[in-house]
C-alpha cells in the first residue's frame, strides 16, 4: 500500500511540474464529491497566479481531501502565494453513482497586503469560521471523465487592517492619513468547478464569486474595510487515489 501511494505521488508530481492583493481571496474553496470510504484527492493550483522555476510552472495552492468514512471527510488547504490555510470537515451523501451532496464546515485563515510606493499601504489579516454545502456529478461521461460540481460558501471574515496614505516629494515621504479597522463582515462565496481528464488524473477549471456585506469606504486601489477580491477564475490539476 506504501509503496503504491509513493509510485502514485510521483506520478501526480511529474505531471504537475509537466503542466503548464486581497486579504481574502476564494481559490480555497475545495469541492471533494467523494463516493466512498477512503477516497484521497490532491490538487494543485496553478494559474492565474501560480510561480515558475527553471521554466516550469509550480502550484500555488495545495489541497489534500480524505473521506475518512463512509459518511465523514475532511480537507485542508495551504495557499503560499496569498498566506492561507483552511481546513474543514463534514458529511457527504451519494444520491447514486454520480451525484454527491456535502455538508463542510471550517475555518480558514490568512493575511494579506497591498502597496504603492509613495502612495499608500494596507496590511490586513482574518479568521473565517464558515459553512459549505456542495453538490455535483461525477464521471458524467466516459470520454473525458467530466465532474460538474457547485459549492456555496457562506461565513464571517474577523478582520483587522490597517491603512496608510503618503504623501512624498523629491526629498521625503510622509504619512497623510491613516486608518485602521476591527470587525466582522458576512460573506457569500458561490463558486463552480469542471473537472475533465482520465479516471484519476483530472484537468481542473473553476469559476468563483465573493460577496463581503457592509464594507462600506473604498480606498486607492480598489481597497476596501477588509480588502477582499471580487472573484476569478482558476486552473488546476487533481489526482484521486
């Protein structure tokens, strides 16, 4: 059992390197559809921000999902490039042999930054209690193996930020305003992933939207009480063991 998941981890390796700023923002969000007892899913994602070295692209995010019971499974995620990490755990059902419901819940976590120089500053960080309800289909064909899953993902961001504004000239550089925030903002993430590829080894596309209730002033730079992205769009690789 060893020494196949070590040859399988390879194999999903080499074919990750092979292919080709807010507080918070929504790449985390994970949607396992698991079917069964023992499933173990890992995804990497790569673009629009992912980093290249010697030329090869390398993942940004790193997500490792595990259906620890027939009922039960768990995932967690570290994201390098924006400083989070989340884990969440719940229930799922299969309805049939393709369609799955999921009930998760978690805490995410991270920290962020945006800057211009001679301009303004904003450092902030969080921590989002939520809830996330996923639906989707598996192997809907053969060829190709398409999954369509949709999750919802509905929680609290407990931020803390600050903000500067500077003023300079040829000589100095000075602050002009500065701000700084604690709250709470309520927040919606609804997000839809398509999965395609071989029975394992999976192409990953996903589509994803943020709402953040109550943050109220804009600053430069399209920054808010708790900067936030209003969403994107994703590609990544996943392996089912």
């Amino acid at each position: 059992m060893a020494s196949r998941f070590l040859r399988t981890a390879i194999m999903v390796t080499a074919a990750m390197l092979a292919t080709g700023c807010a507080v918070y923002n929504g790449t985390t969000t994970d949607i396992p559809l698991f079917q069964e007892k023992g499933e173990l899913q890992l995804e990497g994602a790569f673009a629009p921000a992912g980093r290249a070295m010697l030329g090869i692209p390398l993942p940004y995010r790193v997500t490792a999902s595990y259906s620890l019971t027939d009922r039960v499974g768990l995932s967690a995620s570290v994201d390098a490039l924006r400083q989070t990490v989340q884990a969440m755990g719940g229930v799922y059902r299969p309805m049939d042999r393709h369609f799955v419901w999921e009930v998760y819940g978690g805490l995410a976590l991270g920290r962020g930054k945006s800057t211009e120089p001679e301009k303004y500053s904003y450092y902030g960080h969080y921590a989002m209690p939520f809830v996330q309800v996923d639906c989707g289909w598996r192997d809907l064909t053969r060829w190709l193996h398409v999954d369509v899953a949709f999750a919802m993902r509905a929680g609290g961001i407990v931020g803390e930020t600050e903000y500067r504004e500077y003023g300079s000239d040829q000589y100095s550089e000075w602050v002009v305003q500065e701000e700084r925030f604690k709250g709470v903002r309520p927040m919606l993430e609804p997000s839809v992933e398509v999965r395609f590829g071989w029975s394992d080894l999976k192409f990953n596309l996903r589509y994803y939207q943020i709402f953040v209730f109550g943050n109220g002033r804009n600053h430069p730079g399209l920054l808010q009480d708790i900067p936030t992205m209003k969403g994107g769009f994703g590609v990544g690789m996943s392996y089912r063991f």
